[in-house]
C-alpha cells in the first residue's frame, strides 16, 4: 500500500504527462485521495489558499499529431498548454465544485465495484447536487476534467461506455465462460457491442475475413448483412450508426490490434459530415481528450469519393446545408487532415453537393457488394 500511495504522489508531479492510464480501482481510489490530502494540505496550511486544479487544454488549438516511425498511423493527442478551474473566480467556481463531486462519486462507485454509464452519473449527480449539475453536457465536460486531473481513463473511473454499435460477418467471439457467437448468423441486426470496455478487452476472437469494413449508416449495415456481402468479399463488418461511440471505436481498435494484417476500410457518405466520422475512427478526437489517441486505427476511405460521383444521377445530388459547410471549415483547419483528403473536401465545397451512400441503389439493390468488391480488387482507397 505504501508503494501505491508513492506512485500516486509521482504522478501528481508529472505535470508533463498528457495520456490517461488506465488503472485498478484500487490505484484510482488512491489517486483521489492524494488529491484530497494535497488539497486539506493547502487548506490547513500556515498561509491558507485555495489553489486552482491545473488541467491539460482540452481545446483544438492544442492538439498535436504524433506519427510512429515504423508506421503510416497517425493520432491526435493534447499537448503541454494548461488550463485550470478556478474556486476565486465566479464564472469557474461552479466548475471547480464539480470536479470534486464527480471524483467523490466515483470513489463510491469504485468502492462499491459498480459500473455506471454517463448518463445514470448525471441523474445521480442531478438528485444529488442540482445546483451544480443541470445538463448532460456539465457531467461529460467534468468527467474530462476528472480524467485530466488523474491521468486515469474514463473506464477506470467506473464510467463505462453506452454502445449503439453492431459487427457482423466472419468473426468468431467468445465472452468469458460464454458460448461462442457466431456474427454470421446474427441476422441483419448484428452482434450488439457491450459498453463494457473490460469485456470487450477479454473477448476471444477469431476469423478467417482479408478486411475490416467500417459502415457509416446502420441502413447501410443492415443491406450489407442482408446480401451476406461478407461471404461475397471475406470481410468483418462494423457500424456506429453514425458518429462512433466509444464502445465501437474500443471494438475496432481491439480487431486492429488481433488482427493487424487486415485492412479496415471505411464506407461513408460524400460530405464533410461522412469524413469527419471516418477521421474520428482514423485518428480520435478532441472531445476524447488524453484517450484521444488510444482508440486510433489505420483506416482507409474506401466510399463515397469524388470519382464515385458519377455513378449517381444528378438528382440523387443533394446541396450543402450550412452545418456541412461549418465541419468542412473545421476539417480544413486541421493539420492531422492528409492531402488527399483535403482535396475531397475542397471538392465537395467547390460543388456545393452531397452524395450518400444510398444514392448506388439507382443500379439495383444489390449493387453495393460489387461496388465494395471493385474498389476493393483496383485498391482504390486513400
């Protein structure tokens, strides 16, 4: 125990670490209570102050992209710039209180080996502290505060993920003590991902796929699995149903990381909107904070591209609204964004269009697996 609570007072000192550990209940429990001292520390002091919580910038402006050496991946971490949460000044004060009272809920949680989502966290901290926490977003802005204090995962803290996830096709997965599911055979609505990151971690997997294919549209999913286009082009399908939660990018990750020979294409909508989920799955996100990079893969963008365009009639094409101009904007700003992809982007603004994935129908409803097949076979991904 004492070497534990030496560790836990190191890591105080480390103001230079930017990724969040992931931990035992026990080393999170004892992180917290270091806090705790260091703070009554402060308080009982000879000359007393209440000293602001310094936490890593959690803002674009200090994202940084990291490349291996021996690898094309890249992934968006948060750099050195500090910010803090102050109990002196008004507009921060409130702020500065929840970060102790989700660290206090948590530490219940971990003693109690519970696990909650973030949304059972935020009517327990509404019941409990309504003053305080009002909306869904304080609670999800302050449990990024937490984990920027602690150096410590959001699964660490007891916080698991919600998962409107699916996978499909030639995966072979076993739960501990479970009987083998066979995601070939569960229909068109797939195997639902756990939120469960621990579970996820200790599934056995097994397949005989040559791709990992990432599916946008859970419309999309359902036709694919619906045609069995994973026996048609030996592949592994996934889907968020739209933006990836972080269940589904943990899954992804985890097949990237059992599977690392095979290629994890992405099938997406043209618009700025379909790219910047293919680049959450790529290369994380800030909202992600000090985890950003940990659910990081290699994908490739398979579809819709400009070139794709042409196999839609004109008035399949839809206009930009303004929401699709505004992520164009942010994309464009972003140094992690490659060349190419920026070329797309710029395309897709220059013709004030849109082109979804559904639009291919025009050549049939099974015209889907041998568009896949085709960019597959001339390798036409970015």
């Amino acid at each position: 125990m004492e070497n534990l609570s030496k560790s836990s007072l190191n890591f105080f000192a480390d103001q230079q670490l930017c990724s969040a550990d992931i931990l035992s209940p026990l080393e999170v429990r004892a992180r917290i209570e270091v806090s705790v001292i260091n703070f009554l520390k402060i308080l009982n002091s000879p000359d007393p102050a209440i000293s602001d919580l310094p936490l890593i910038n959690r803002k674009s402006s200090n994202s940084r992209v990291s490349q291996g050496l021996l690898t094309d991946v890249s992934w968006i971490f948060l750099s050195h710039s500090f910010c803090t949460r102050s109990l002196t000044k008004s507009n921060a004060a409130k702020a500065f209180v929840r970060v102790w009272k989700v660290m206090e809920t948590c530490f219940q949680i971990l003693s109690q080996e519970k696990r909650v989502t973030q949304r059972e966290l935020f009517y327990k901290l509404l019941c409990d502290s309504p003053e305080y926490f009002t909306s869904q977003l304080q609670v999800n802005r302050t449990i990024q505060d937490v984990i920027a204090l602690l150096h410590c995962s959001r699964f660490s803290l007891g916080i698991v993920a919600s998962s409107r996830g699916l996978v499909a096709g030639r995966l072979m997965l076993q739960e501990p003590n479970q009987e083998v599911i066979d995601c070939s055979a569960c229909g068109s609505s797939g195997y639902s991902i756990s939120g469960d990151l621990s579970l996820l971690e200790k599934l056995d997997l097994k397949t005989d796929a040559r791709y990992i294919i990432v599916v946008e549209k859970h419309a999309i999913f359902q036709r694919l699995t619906e045609d069995f286009v994973f026996n048609q082009i030996p592949s592994i399908l996934i889907t968020a149903k739209g933006y990836p939660d972080i269940a589904t990018r943990f899954l992804l990750h985890r097949l990237n990381r059992a599977f690392p020979d095979l290629p994890i294409l992405a099938l997406v909508d043209w618009n700025p909107a379909g790219l910047a989920i293919l680049c959450t799955f790529k290369f994380g996100s800030i909202g992600m904070g000090m985890e950003a990079y940990r659910y990081a893969c290699n994908v490739k963008w398979l579809g819709l591209r400009g070139d794709d365009v042409q196999l839609i009639p004109e008035q399949s094409l839809l206009p930009l609204k303004p929401r699709d101009l505004q992520i164009a904007r942010s994309l464009m700003s972003s140094e992690i964004l490659q060349e190419n992809y920026k070329e797309e982007l710029s395309l897709m603004v220059h013709n004030g269009q849109r082109a979804e994935v559904e639009a291919l129908y025009f050549h049939g409803y099974d015209y889907l697996g041998k568009y896949i097949a085709k960019k597959i076979v001339q390798a036409d991904y970015i």
